[in-house]
C-alpha cells in the first residue's frame, strides 16, 4: 500500500492499498461523495495511483476494484443517487474508461444499502451493501442483507451472494 496526503486543506493521510495476489490484482479506492466536484471526484493522487497499480497488475488473470461510493446505481431505487459519481459522468466515464482498459474483471462498491449487479461495458459493477445496516428497498429489488464470497481457484473465478441464513440469494456473479 502507498500512502497520500490529501489536498492542502486537510493534514490527513489516506492509505491506499492494493493486493497482487499470484492470480489476481486487488484495489482499493477510498473517495469521498459530495455535492462538490473536488469531493465527489476521485482525487488527482488517487487516479494517479490507481493508474500506475493497473499498469502493474495487466498480467493478472483477474483484477478486482474495490470502491465504497458506486460508479452507477438506479434512479429511483436507492437514496443515493444523484449524490455521487453519476452527478458527474466525465468523471465517472473517466473511471471507467481505465477500468476497461486495464481489463478490470469486477467494480465492487457499498453506499446503497441494497444489492445490484449491472454490467457496463463488459464490467460488472456490484453493489454489495446488505451488511447490516438498515435496508431501504424490497428483498425482490435487492433489499436483503448479504455479502459476496469470491473464490479465485487459478483460471477460475466464482462469487456468490449469501444471504444472513447460509443461503445463496442470486444467480453466480462469474461463471467458472
């Protein structure tokens, strides 16, 4: 992991890690939503860094990006729409254009307390918020507490969404 400074203003330090496994790359970006384009974007630092891990990890089989605000979520079905990366799209289509790119194979984030799966430009992005917080859409919509198992097993990669009784909610995230 590589340590920044964020911007003049703050004297805090944000540890950004990642894990290059034999198989698989893992990031993780931690940015910060806001009405203002300088907190809702990822900052400058991060995108660098980002970057520069994604070019490291090309070689991997698989590349897994962790984020908490989501890239796209549902008009009308979370709370959180309108208040992150879809209130500025050169941003987010900015983020993703990388992820493509660099051939990321998975974009996990949470904020939304729901789950949704949605394929964008051959990536899937999964919002895996049901960890316990209080849930604000139907169980049919996704409104069920869970978490994502992801197995890596070289070639192959399955993910399965588990709900809080054991049992497999949703259809696999990836085939193996």
């Amino acid at each position: 992991s590589k340590r920044y400074t964020r911007g003049k203003a703050s004297s805090r330090t944000i540890r950004l890690p990642s894990i290059v496994h034999t198989t698989a790359g893992i990031m993780v970006i931690r940015k910060n939503c806001s009405t203002t384009r300088t907190l809702a974007s990822v900052a400058s630092n991060q995108l660098k860094w980002l970057e520069d891990v994604l070019a490291k990890a090309d070689k991997k089989k698989h590349i897994f990006v962790f984020l908490h605000h989501p890239l796209y979520t549902e008009h009308r079905k979370g709370r959180h729409w309108g208040d992150c990366l879809d209130k500025f799209p050169e941003d987010r289509d900015r983020l993703q254009a990388l992820f493509v790119k660099a051939g990321v194979d998975v974009v996990f984030a949470g904020h939304e307390h729901f789950y949704q799966r949605k394929t964008v430009g051959g990536i899937e992005h999964v919002i895996t918020g049901g960890a316990g917080a209080p849930l604000y859409v139907a169980d049919e919509d996704g409104g069920f507490h869970h978490f994502v198992q992801v197995t890596v097993d070289g070639d192959l990669v399955s993910a399965e969404v588990i709900d809080r009784d054991g049992l497999q909610k949703k259809a696999p995230l990836l085939a193996p």
